[in-house]
C-alpha cells in the first residue's frame, strides 16, 4: 500500500501547522496506522525557517500528550506540490498563496483545512502568534476538530 502524504500549512510553520503535524500524527499513532501515512509541515514564508515551533504551541500541545520539539520551520518547496498527495493550508491567505505560486496541475491537491471541521463553520484557522495562551487552545481544538474530520473524509475515499 502507498503511503497517503500530506502536508499541513501556515505562514511561518511555528505554530498552526507545526500543531496540526503534530495532532494528526497523533491521531494515527493512536489508531496505530502511522507506518501507512507520512505527514508533514511547512509555511509559505521563510520566517522561521530551521527554528521550532512557538513555545506556546508547544505547551498546549504537551498539556494534551502531544510533542512538536522534534519540528522544525521549513519553506514550502516546489517539489512538494509533486510529492504530496494533500496540502492543506490554515487559512485563505495561504490557501492563495498555495494556489498561485504551483502549477495548476497540483490545484485538486490544495484545500482549506477547516473545510474538513465538523464543529467550525470557518474557513480560517487564526493565527494565535500575536494572542494569548488562550488562542492558541482554540487553535488546538480547532485543529483536532479538522483532524478527525479530515481524517474521515480520506478513509472514505480509500
């Protein structure tokens, strides 16, 4: 069986996406499929690129048995429009961005990430980087969410 690939996606890939790659590996650590999937993530800009993710992303991720300190910040590349099955962008921002720097080619790949949320009816995951502890708690519960979700939405197509 091929490997399912997807990768998560923010701006500066500390705190959003790092969260999410660390959520979904969860998620199939916890089903015990992880060896079936390979999950990533990465940010459309290079802030903090080689840098791990936000300290606050990472105590609330800690809090619900989740550690993202083995992350670290990378720029998407061109080579993974190719190499990646699902891309899956945080919020409109990067969603466009996604779409306008890849071949249209690799647009069935790029999708909202809330779109797969069952108890969100946004589009946007908010970038917490600016917030409290607090926002970054609804992000994480945001993604869970989304992660379940989408989840869901892959097993049925397989």
């Amino acid at each position: 069986m091929n490997q399912i690939k997807i990768l998560f996606v923010c701006m500066g890939n500390i705190c959003r996406s790092p969260t999410a790659e660390g959520v979904f590996n969860k998620l199939l650590d916890d089903l015990g499929i992880t060896k079936q999937f390979l999950i990533d993530s990465a940010g459309t800009h290079n802030y903090h690129v080689g840098k791990s993710p936000d300290v606050r992303s990472q105590q609330t991720a800690h809090k619900r048995g989740i550690h993202l300190s083995n992350i670290r910040a990378r720029k998407v590349s061109s080579l993974d429009f190719d190499k990646f099955d699902y891309i899956l962008a945080m919020d409109a921002d990067n969603y466009n961005h996604l779409l306008e720097s890849s071949h249209n080619r690799y647009h069935h790949k790029i999708h909202l990430f809330l779109k797969f949320a069952h108890n969100c009816k946004k589009n946007n995951v908010p970038d917490p980087y600016s917030g409290d502890q607090n926002g970054f708690e609804r992000v994480f519960d945001l993604i869970e969410d989304a992660s379940r979700g989408f989840y869901k939405a892959i097993t049925k197509q397989a």
